[in-house]
C-alpha cells in the first residue's frame, strides 16, 4: 500500500506536473511556423527604404551572420524603434532556426515560472511543492493576457516572455534582499557590475515591463534607505535601469515608426486623426484596460482572502507590503497604457506576471497557517480539479486548432513550391474553426483566430502586402497571394 502511495505522489510530483506542462508548451512551439514579423526580420531591415513591415517593400538581403543582425539593428533603433534586445534576438533565430527557437523559448517559459516562484515566495526550489505549482500551471495557463503572441508567436515571444525573464531576473536580488535581510550582507565584488548590466538590459527590454520594473525598483529604494539597508548595487542597478529605459522610449526611430504607420498602416478601428479622443479611450479600456485586468480576478481574490482572515492590526506587513509594491507597478502600465495609441492586450504580460507573484506570496501565508489551510482545502481540491479539468480540454483543443492550421501552412508551401514557375500563384487563405474565434472572445488570444490570421498571420489577397512579399522571398518564390477577399476590412 505504502509503495502505491509512493509511486501516486511521485507521479503527480511537482516536479511531474511541471514537466508535463512545459512538455506541451514545447509541443505547441514545435507546431507553430514562423508567421508575420518572424519572416521580415529574417532580412536585414532597411531603414532607408522604409523597413521591411510596410507595404510594397522592396527586395532586402536575408541575415546571414551576426554582423547582419548588428547592421540591421543600428539601421532599425534609427528608423524604427528601441526594442534592440528582443527584435535583436528574434533576427538571430530566424537565422538559425525555429527548431532551436522552439527549445530555449520552452526553457525560458520554464525559467519565468520558476523565478515567479522564488521571487514570489522568497523560498528555494527545494520547497516548491504540488500547491504551489498547480497555482503557477493554471494562472500561466489560462490568466496570462494574449499568450498565444507573447510566449508561443517566435517574435512576440522574444518581445514579451523573454524580455519579461530579464525584468524579473533583475528585480530577484532586490526581493532576495526584502525576504532574507541577510542576502548579500556584504555583497560580492561582481554584484555591481552584475546589477548595472541586469539593469541596463531590463530598462532596454520593451516599455511596458521597463516602467514597471522601474516603479517597482523605486519603491524597493526607498524601503531599503529606511530600513539602512541600502547599498551600491542597488542604486547602481537602479540607475541602469533608468539609462536603458531611455535608450528604449528615446530611440530616434520611435518618432519615424510613428510617422511611417501614420502614413501607411491601415487602421480601421482608431484612425491617426482619432488618437487622443473619446474612442481612443474607450477602446484601450475594453480592449488593453479591462482584457487585462479581469483575468487578474482569481489572482486578486487570494490575495483579498489572505488580507481578510488577517487580525485587522496586522494587515500591513512584510508580506502585504511585498503585493502592494507588485500590484502597485502592475496597475501603474496598465493606466498609462489607456493614454497610448492603439494599446494591446499584450502590453499587459509584465503586469499580470507581477500580481501572479504577488498571489504566490498570498498562497505562502496561507500554508503556512495550518488553521486556515484546512479551513481552505476542500475548496482548494475543488478549484484544481475543475481548473485541470479545463486544461485538459483546453489543452486538446488548442493544439487541434494549431495542428490544423500547421498542416495547412505546410500544404499551402507545398503547392507554391509546385508552383513556382508561376508569375502569380493564388493559394487559399487559412481557416481556423469557428469555435476558436468564439473562445478567443472569452479566453483572450489563446490560439490561432481569425483576427489573428487577418491581421498579419496569413497572407493577404493584396499583392503589394508587406507579408506577401516577404514570404515569396524569403522561399525564392515569384509572387504569392490569397483567394477571397480582404479579411480586415470589417
């Protein structure tokens, strides 16, 4: 009996459980072909014939070495935008390939759950157990703002899972500090140099997640000066965060990019003459605001229950003061975000990591009070059950769709191949099944929909498509185009 037990709590181990989970995000990543921008940046961006994003672009020179990639990224923070870390790295995987993409994109997504963890919790792996990682599964799974284009998409991967693992890494020392006051009591001779590099590259990331982390590391400043525990690496740290941020947001080409999608990118929702008025705001509060935010209702409800049972003298500590500081740089993006042109969904990834580190520290308290844990374990098992459950079926049903549409994309290359001699070949346009875009509606973007495919993902019937171009050049082909008609035109 007792061997029995042993092999059930092996098998359903965290470990297991965590295993199984990033098994099927690599799976995912494995059926997922490079798609939209991942094939453009595959070439040398052309800064001075208006990059490789716009319509009607011209014949570019695909990357070939790492010499290319550092061409192309001085042409593109000039003529395009700052973001040179995670469009950097999404040129060396287009050179090298989307397989090895598809591993190290699988340990990164396994690093951030991880690191959410210790940064969560304060705690080492070794205490890692099935609860806190059946929270982490599911709120990864099914709480995460457009995770289909911010961890599996290869070019929104590098933008948002990617440069999100840099932000949190070099936020770690800071919790370490916070959690274990006798972290880096004297710091080592490394620590400097270690935190003006971390900062430099998370202040150089993407701007959603650099302002956060800033706020963030803010308010851990000032904590650490009235506690006297402040020290060099943190300030040093700090202020190449800082640096970075305005390498990011000062890059010369944001002002060119802006111009150049004034011009030439077709906006049907928000029009260039409509930004800053009452439709901007009320479709970045419905469609960035409020998409984002409502998946953090689980998240906050722990940490509401956490807060509640406390004795009401006792509300304010170490650990509330720990969520305040998360949620606090969360929200901050989020705001700011309602007062940006045409604001994604995806903008909100960094933010809703942060409050799922914030419940983690909710979800230490409450194991760690043995009274209140079995008050709570009943509806615990239930939640998991039901909340498995759905990712089962989820599961299953994510990866028909996105089986389905590989075999399309694969058969559609096939054609064109046997085609090539052809001036023009007109190939089908992909379909998704309608359910998905009926479960992208409620469940975020979280596999291929129709929007997704309309909006840059598939090739279009225009011939003077940007994607068009780039993908018959790309496979040495002549012109390519889709049957039927427009898909963004609503």
């Amino acid at each position: 009996m007792k061997n029995g037990e042993q092999s059930i709590n092996k098998l359903f181990s965290w470990q297991m459980i965590f295993l199984l989970f990033i098994g099927l995000f690599l799976v995912r990543n494995f059926m997922l072909p490079m798609v939209s921008d991942d094939i453009p940046y595959a070439f040398i961006w052309d800064g001075a014939d208006r990059g490789n994003l716009l319509d009607g672009v011209g014949p570019r020179e695909r990357i070939t070495s790492f010499g290319d990639i550092i061409i192309s990224q001085w042409s593109h923070y000039f003529t395009w935008g700052g973001r040179i870390l995670g469009i950097g790295l999404t040129q060396l995987f287009a050179w090298q390939g989307k397989e090895l993409f598809n591993v190290f994109n699988t340990l990164v997504f396994g690093g951030l759950m991880l690191l959410a963890f210790r940064l969560g919790t304060g705690l080492s792996l070794r205490s890692m157990n099935r609860t806190y990682m059946l929270w982490l599964v599911l709120s990864f799974w099914f709480l995460l703002p457009d995770p289909f284009l911010t961890t599996l998409w290869m070019c929104g991967s590098c933008v948002f899972l990617w440069m999100g693992l840099l932000e949190f890494l070099f936020l770690m020392p800071f919790a370490a500090k916070y959690w274990q006051p006798d972290f880096w009591q004297k710091p080592p001779r490394w620590a400097v140099p270690l935190m003006a590099i971390s900062g430099l590259c998370a202040g150089w990331s993407v701007e959603t997640g650099a302002a956060a982390t800033g706020f963030i590391a803010l308010l851990a400043l000032l904590y650490f000066r009235q506690q006297r525990q402040l020290q060099l690496w943190m300030i040093v740290g700090f202020l190449f965060l800082c640096i970075g941020g305005l390498m990011l947001t000062q890059a010369p080409g944001e002002m060119v990019r802006l111009e150049l999608q004034r011009l030439y990118e077709y906006n049907p929702g928000l029009p260039a003459d409509m930004y800053w008025t009452p439709l901007m705001f009320q479709i970045n509060f419905f469609e960035c605001f409020l998409a984002v935010t409502k998946l953090w209702i689980p998240l906050l409800g722990l940490i509401g229950f956490y807060i509640w049972q406390l004795p009401v003298g006792q509300r304010w500590n170490r650990t509330t003061r720990f969520q305040a500081a998360m949620l606090g740089g969360a929200i901050s993006v989020m705001i700011i975000m309602l007062f940006v042109p045409v604001a994604p969904a995806r903008a909100g990834f960094f933010s809703t990591v942060a409050v799922i580190i914030a419940s983690l520290s909710a979800l230490k308290e409450l194991l760690n009070n043995q009274a209140v844990w079995q008050k709570c374990r009943p509806i615990w098992q239930t939640v998991t059950v039901i909340g498995m459950a759905l990712l089962l079926v989820t599961a299953a049903f994510t990866c028909k769709v996105e089986w389905d549409v590989r075999q399309q994309w694969m058969s559609r290359i096939d054609y064109i191949n046997a085609n090539r001699e052809k001036e023009l070949v007109v190939v089908h346009q992909i379909d998704v099944w309608p359910l998905a875009d009926e479960v992208c509606e409620v469940w975020t973007c979280v596999t291929w929909n129709t929007d997704i495919l309309a909006w840059g993902s598939d090739l279009e019937p225009r011939p003077e498509g940007s994607h068009n171009i780039m993908y018959a050049q790309y496979y040495g082909w002549k012109k390519v185009i889709t049957d039927g008609e427009d898909r963004r035109i609503p």
